[in-house]
C-alpha cells in the first residue's frame, strides 16, 4: 500500500567552504526546489491595478512579486491618509530598535482617536498582518484594500458600515532583515522579513508574557480601540495541498461560544463564497498527524493564549487566524488575502450588531469549571474530513538515507480521521479571586497591560486562601522564547494568609475573569507560573549541618512514637533513602518548624469563600 506523506526535498549546490552570500546567509546560490504547481489566473486579478496607476502600490508597480520595504510602506500609507480625510495614522508603540510600529484607521468619519471611532457606532475590525515578517500577505493585500475604499473608490460603501483598524507591520524589527533566502519552502515574495523580533522572539508566542514591546502595543491598541474582530494573517508551510486562503478559530467548545456561533454561520460561509467565485481554494486550518502519512489524519487544535487566536477566545474578542499556502505564488496569496478581508468587512458589516450581541454573551457568562489545557477526544473515534490534497510518491532518498517524499502537483481528494481538540484535559475552579503580594511587580505588570481588573489594597489584610504546594518540579534544560518553562504538581492546601500593603485581589466575577484564570492557575499550559515568573518559590534558602541535625534527629524519634514508626516505614519502603545520610536528614529537617514554610509554596492565593 502507497503511504501518503511529507518530508521537504532541498535539492542545492554545496558553496565551496568558507563561502557566504552577500546578504549574510551561508552559502553561494543556493535555491531552493518547491513541488511542481500548476498555472493559476484566478478573477482576483482583476483587482490588481496597473504598475503605471497613480495609487498602485509598491506590490502592484513589481508586477505582483514583491514586498515594499518598512519606510516604503509607511510612507505610500502616509500620502494615503494625507490624500483622504477617512484614512488616519498613528503611532501604537516602538520596537526595540527604534521603528514606529504604525496603525491605519478608515473610517466614514475620519476618526483619529478611540473615543471618535465608537462613536459612530460601527462595528470595528482589527487587521494585522506581519507578525511573522515572512508572512507578509496580509501587508500588501491591505494596503490595496485600503486604496480602494479610499482614493479609487472601488470599495467605498463598506466604509459606511464598518471601521477598519490596519496594522501594516508588526514585527517592524524583523521586517527590516529583510532578504531572498528568509523562508526556504515559500514562493515569494522576491524578499521578505524574518520570522522573529531584534531578540529573536516569536510574537505569536508572546500574548500571555507579553515580554516583547510589539505585543505589548498591540494588547495596548486592543484594550484602547476596542475592535469587534480581529483578524491575524499569516503563511503557514508544511504538506502541499490544493487549498491556498486557509483560517481557523476556536470553535463553540472553547471559552467564547457564542462568537464562535457568529464565525461558524456568518463569516465561514460568505468568505467561502467569495473565494471560491474569485478562483481560489479555501480551507479549514488543519494540521498533518504525520506528514509522512496522511491515512493518519489531520489535526484541529485548539490554540493555548500565548497565540493570537487562543489568547482572543480567552478575552471574548472573536479572533481569526488567516493562514495562506505557502507553495502558492505569492501574487495568488496577497489577492486571496483581499479577497478574505473584502467578505469579512461585508458580513460584519450586514451583522456586526449580532456579534457584539454575542460578545456581550460570552463576556457576561461565568463557567463553573475553566478548561486549562485541551486534547482529541478519547471516548469516540474521530470523525472524517474530506481533504483538497496533492498526489505525494514516497521515494528512498540517497542525500538522507530515508524516505522522501515528492510531490506530483496531481490534485486529489482524500477522506482521512479528523482529530479535534475539543475535550478539557485538565481544568480549575475558579475562585472568587486571586490576591498576589506586592513582591511579584512583574505579574502584576503583565495582568495590568492585559486589562484585567483589580483592586491593590493600601493596608495588610489577613484573608483565609487556598494556596497550592508544589512538588516534582521539572524545569525545561533548553530556553524557549527566552525563558527556562518549568511544570510542578500542585496540591491546594488552606491558610490564613497575611496579604502586605500593594498587595493585589483580582475578582474572577470579571469579563476577562477567564484570562485570569489561565494565566494564574499552575496547572495551565500558558500560565506565567509555566513561562518561569516563579521559580524563586522552587529554590531552598536555608540549610542545616549534619552535626545538628543528628542529634536533634535522635530527640525527635524519642519523644515521638508516630514519628518513629513512620521513618522505619520509609526505610524499609524506600532503599534509596535509605541509602542516602543526606536524604535520611533532610527528612528530619523537613519536619522541623525551622525548615522553610513557604519552600514551593505558590505565591498567587486562592480567595475560595
């Protein structure tokens, strides 16, 4: 039986040693071989304007193949916002080089300020493109979009229903390294930025910590402009396929059901619609179980909050992640992009009141139980899912010995197990709130930018706290997006807990008590506790010699008979501790009133009655 699957095939010329190429990459002309693909010349091209227009873009004058560079895209949008009154720019923060991360805002009204937007009542959508500077499709697609709700006029009615905010660039730093070799399995476009920030930080990593400044202005830009949607693009890679426009969101399981209801019904099928009439392939956002055999199915997942869209759904600010084929052309993909935005301005347009109906709903409900982390259901099978595949021939490869897999261009249709993260694996009580000692400023920071709410009492309060003890802490041996991940078991134990002065109580009775939740409790995937905001909690501070603790050691055992028993016991159950004088010790120690009380005990308390 032929197994279907994937590997990437590079086929290249070894440079000579010690040869690099002029933009800093190693090797001479190297080139990478994509799969064959066939010719492509959809109805979207039609929204191309010519080179020789007085508005065309910079992706528009190259003949649809490149990208404008960071200084060239802020100035076309700046002569754009100065030749129309409904296009406004501002500035939503700073890289960590020094580059203005810019906002577009259209408008009817020409509003320039949060205040001046919802007043008119529209609904709002927030457009980013460039988070992955890669991944640049969603930049050049908007700027054309743009236009032509503006200057040329060929989109202008659906600016009098909806409000379009426009981030062009966000990971403005990356942009900038700019170069032909920045993502070998993507057609174009000629050049393109990098795929993490000035400290290589991936953003789509980041929307929990929020330890980068583009992030951190982008949450800001959020919580101050309050858009209704918000749509991130990006260009995925991986197994070829048929599709080329693809997107995804948490579905009615996750945290914001009643949105994801408005994405299901309203924007799934007009943006289906209009791509498939303007000659493109849309798909759901699915993952290969295993590249190399696509009999094993594709993956639905469920996106914990360090990603956009994970980190929307548990805000209750329906979230869209756009993710265009990477082995399609990239003229292909910037105007399936247009196209996709175009219908999600149509539709949120005819229905925006019915989704901030929705939004209203899911930030009003209060879940008895908050899901922490998520897997594929284990009580059923999975269901099917017809799959737009291409043909794939699984070959013995003498460049690494193994299989390869390569692909004929021949498109088929497959019928493979569709596996959905939709099922709880593990989830938390919230509690009426959490309270944090004024020693951790740099959680309560990061709650802050969030916009969760919370109170910071001006005298210390005794309050009566679940708080939970941790144990079997494992600390990750690699770094990931700049911090040392750590897990622990964690088993809550009641107190009496003195909270000093700055602490804080945040109430989970709250529209963002759910991002609380997951960013507070140890047990969840993306919790600052997970992300090592804690790890002073984990490391022992005081000692005991040897000397003292034996003899102290042979009082205890007198004096107690219950104590007595249960050392014997672990002696005889534990060889290694009983093999171990340090250990033998140390358990004496550990039930002392000098050893530590607060050794891996969580700082983050629990207010349960």
């Amino acid at each position: 039986m032929r197994r279907r699957g994937y590997v990437l095939v590079l086929l290249m010329t070894l440079p000579a040693a010690g040869a690099r190429a002029d933009d800093g990459s190693n090797g001479a002309a190297v080139t990478a071989v994509l799969p064959p693909i066939a010719p492509w010349d959809g109805a979207s091209r039609a929204l191309a304007v010519d080179p020789g227009h007085p508005w065309a873009t910079p992706f528009e004058k190259s003949a649809l193949r490149e990208t404008p560079r960071y200084e060239e895209t802020v100035e076309w949008l700046a002569r754009l916002a100065a030749a129309t009154p409904q296009l406004e720019m501002v500035s939503i923060g700073r890289s960590h080089e020094g580059r203005e991360i810019v906002m577009a805002i259209a408008s009817s009204s020409g509003a320039s300020t949060p205040e001046a937007l919802r007043a008119s009542g529209k609904p709002i959508v927030l457009v980013q493109a460039g988070i992955h500077s890669g991944e640049i499709d969603g930049k050049d697609a908007g700027m054309m979009l743009l236009r032509d709700m503006t200057v040329r006029g060929t989109r202008s009615a659906v600016l009098e229903k909806v409000s379009v905010l426009f981030i062009p660039i966000l990971s403005v730093d990356a942009h900038e390294r700019y170069s032909e070799h920045a993502r070998v399995n993507q057609r174009g476009p000629t050049r393109m930025g990098w795929r993490t920030n000035a400290r290589n930080q991936n953003l789509n990593r980041d929307y929990a910590k929020l330890d980068t400044p583009e992030i951190r202005a982008l949450v800001s830009a959020v919580r101050d402009w309050a858009p209704d949607l918000y749509v991130d693009v990006h260009v995925t890679d991986g197994l070829d396929c048929q599709y080329d426009v693809t997107w995804g969101y948490t579905g009615s399981h996750g945290y914001s059901k009643a949105a994801a209801g408005w994405l299901a019904t309203r924007l799934d099928p007009a943006a289906r619609r209009a791509l498939e009439a303007s000659g493109h392939v849309p798909g759901p956002l699915v993952f290969p179980v295993d590249e190399r055999d696509l009999d094993r199915g594709v993956v639905e997942w469920t996106p914990s909050p360090r990603f956009s869209n994970g980190w929307g759904d548990a805000r209750h600010l329906p979230t869209v992640l756009v993710e265009n084929h990477s082995l399609k052309p990239f003229d292909r993909r910037v105007l399936g992009t247009y196209v996709f935005l175009d219908s999600v301005l149509e539709v949120l347009g005819a229905s925006g009141a019915e989704l901030r109906a929705a939004i209203e709903m899911d930030r009003r409900t209060r879940p008895a139980a908050v899901p922490l982390s998520w897997r594929v259901p284990s009580a059923s099978g999975p269901a099917t899912v017809e799959l737009l595949a291409v043909e794939q021939r699984l070959e013995p490869s003498p460049i690494s010995g193994g299989l390869s897999v390569e692909y004929t261009g021949r498109p088929v249709t497959l019928t493979v197990p569709w596996h959905r993260h939709t099922d709880p694996d593990a989830t938390a009580d919230p509690p009426v709130a959490y309270w944090i000692p004024p020693a951790w400023p740099e959680v309560i920071e990061r709650l802050q930018l969030q916009g969760i709410e919370m109170e910071r009492i001006a005298e210390s309060r005794r309050v009566k706290v679940e708080m939970y003890r941790l144990s079997d802490a494992k600390i990750d041996p690699e770094p990931f997006e700049g911090h040392a991940r750590v897990t622990a078991k964690a088993v809550p134990e009641r107190r009496e807990e003195l909270f000093a002065a700055g602490s804080v109580r945040i109430p989970v009775d709250q529209p963002l008590g759910v991002l609380a939740v997951l960013l507070l409790e140890p047990d969840s995937t993306d919790s600052l506790f997970q992300w090592g905001f804690f790890l002073e909690v984990l490391q022992r501070t005081e000692y005991v010699e040897g000397y003292i603790m034996e003899a102290t050691a042979r009082r205890m055992l007198e004096s107690d008979p219950e104590l007595s028993a249960a050392f014997r016991r672990k002696l005889l159950d534990d060889p290694g501790f009983a093999a171990d004088a340090r250990a033998r010790l140390q358990w004496f120690y550990e039930r002392t009133p000098y050893f530590d009380q607060r050794f891996n005990l969580y700082p983050v308390a629990r207010e349960i009655d």
